[in-house]
C-alpha cells in the first residue's frame, strides 16, 4: 500500500501546524520529531519529543484539525496513517495498536502529573497572594519549568 511508505523528512521541516487540518496518525521509523505549542512565534513551547511510536493522533481523532505542530528536530522517516489504511495496518500489525495505547496512556499520564503540578502552584500562588507573602524561589523555579515543559 502507497500510503505505509516511509516518508523521509529533513531536519528543521514542519510535519503539520497547529489549527491545519490534517487527519493523518504518523508513526515514527528513525528520527526525532519534536512537538510544540505556538511553533514559529516568540512564545513557542516544545511539549514532547517523539524518537519511536505515534504522533499526530488528535489530527486523525478529532476530525483532522491539529492542536500542535509537529517538527523534524532531526533527518527522520514516517509512516502517513489515514482513517482507511490505519484499519489495515493495525489489523495486518495487531501488536503495533498495544505500543500505540501504550503511547497513549504514557502521554495521558504525564499530562496528568504535569495538570496536577500546575494544580498545586496554583493553590500555592493564591495561599501566598491571600497571605500576603511572597512565593518560594523553588517554587517560582517550578513553575517557570511546568510551563516552558522542561
């Protein structure tokens, strides 16, 4: 099938932007593609980077339009995944769907840990804020990482 060809991608290439739309599951053969929030602008945050498994997955779920961009942070090579062939590939490569849940289930996870830390500066910031006290430098510290996704 055309579609399972490995797509050689450069370095520095955009894959897909934020608000495209673009209903394609991307797997990952070589390379490293890097995820990010506002990519292009002074305010642009790297939320991942993806060396092996899936990308792309809200794109194809959620009628194609993108919440990311997706950037070759290294030379790299895809697979293009559409709703039609993704069915046939899975089905030819069952055990290629359990590493996409994995994939899945360990970006949900981490999303999760990192919601519950912004939780917890938030309480912090209004605790200081209603004190009338000044926030820990540590704390300021990990935020600052929180937001910037280091």
């Amino acid at each position: 099938m055309e579609s399972l060809n490995v797509t050689e991608i450069k370095k520095g290439d955009l894959i897909f932007s934020e608000g495209s739309s673009d209903p394609v599951l991307y797997e990952v053969e070589y390379g490293t593609i890097g995820i990010y929030k506002g990519y292009g602008t002074d305010k642009a945050v790297k939320l991942t980077e993806i060396t092996d498994g899936y990308f792309g997955e809200s794109g194809l779920a959620e009628n194609g339009v993108r919440i990311a961009s997706a950037v070759a942070e290294t030379d790299s090579g895809v697979i293009r995944l559409d709703a039609e062939s993704m069915k046939e590939y899975f089905t030819e490569n069952p055990f290629k769907l359990d590493v996409l849940l994995q994939d899945l289930s360990r970006r949900l996870r981490s999303q999760d840990r990192r919601y519950i830390d912004a939780c917890k500066y938030i309480d912090q910031l209004m605790e200081a804020e209603e004190s009338g006290s000044t926030l820990d430098p540590e704390a300021i510290k990990s935020m600052k990482e929180l937001i910037s996704g280091k």
